[in-house]
C-alpha cells in the first residue's frame, strides 16, 4: 500500500517581507493535519507557507519533503524532513505539482499558479484554501462555472473555506483515480 502524499502550494517570502499570519498558521494547520492523517507533506521546501506547512506536519511527528529550487541543500526550511536540492529553479514546480495525490494551495502567487495548472493538466487534485489572500482568492472568479481550469474539464478545483476542510478534502480526492491529459512521460531508452 502507499503511503499519501498530499502537497501543499503557496506563496514563499523575500527578505524583509512578511505573509500575514493568519495565512502561516494556516499553512501550519494543514501541515499539522496531513501529519497527523499519516500522509506525507510535500512542499517546494523553502519559506513563507512552505515553512509553515513543514512546521505544522514536523511538530505533529510527521514526514516533509522539500524539492528545492535550489542546489544547495542548507536553503531548505528546518522542517523538511528530506530535501530534494534540484537546482532547477522554478522548474521544479513539476515535482511539487506531479509528485502528490493532492495538492492544497493556502495563498500564492504567479508561483503558486504556475503549480496549480501543472497539477491540473497531470490530473492532480486540487483544493484551494479561500481567505488565504493571492489566488486562492481571486481563483474562483477566473475559472469556468466555479471549478474547472479550462474547457476540457479534467477535474474540478475544490474550494475550501479552512485548514480542517482542506486536508479532509485533499484526503479524499487523493483517493480518485488518476484523471488528466493522458500525455505520458519521457522515459528515454531505459524506461522500455
């Protein structure tokens, strides 16, 4: 059997800002709750709501994992659990977004977004945290008939209004089957 992984996405921080802290703890809550679910969080492993989701998920004993953007691997949060330093900067926003059974997304900025329609198009669930600020709450204004990315439907975004609903809800879709565009990865010569 495999164990969950459930990710979380949302925005990071450059010196000298701040998130607001109603955003952080509910990234901690989140994290807390895919813990204490015995899922396992992964996050791009840096600051801001990454951190916060990291924190929550360490505290309640949980296993975090953190796909840097990054080479050096002394840039991750002190809550990730297992660092992945891929170098590859934003383009590892496919590992976040690929690498889950769901996705929630707490805030978020053109990043965020970024990760959000990859997770779409690969058929990954997605639950958005409303009241998180950034696109988590501009999202549903943009979407066709309030859940969907585009006209081909893959799958629905769930809006969600709080942590506890969040994880409740990222657990369940991350039950569903594989939904997406099908296109298959390329594995080389060795993968056949």
């Amino acid at each position: 059997m495999s164990i969950r992984k459930i990710g979380v996405i949302g925005r990071s921080w450059r010196e000298g800002e701040h998130l607001p802290e109603h955003v952080l703890e509910t990234a901690r809550a989140v994290g807390r709750g895919v813990a204490e679910a015995g899922a396992v969080l992964v996050t791009g492993g840096t600051g801001g709501v990454m951190e916060a989701a990291c924190r929550g998920a360490f505290e309640a004993g949980g296993l975090t994992v953190g796909f840097l953007p990054y080479a050096d691997e002394s840039k991750a949060n002190p809550y990730v659990s297992l660092v992945f330093p891929t170098g590859m900067g934003t383009i590892r926003n496919i590992l976040t977004a690929r690498c889950c059974d769901a996705l929630v997304m707490v805030g978020g900025g053109v990043g965020t977004l970024n990760e959000v329609t990859i997770a779409y198009d690969s058929g990954v669930p997605t639950i958005v945290v409303e009241g998180s600020t950034g696109w988590a709450d501009r999202l549903r204004d943009v979407v066709d008939d309030g859940k969907w990315l585009d006209d081909r439907r893959v799958l629905p975004l769930t809006f969600v209004p709080d942590a506890a609903s969040a994880v409740r809800a990222a657990l369940e879709r991350a039950a569903e089957p594989r939904a997406g565009s099908r296109l298959g990865g390329f594995v080389g010569w060795a993968g056949q």
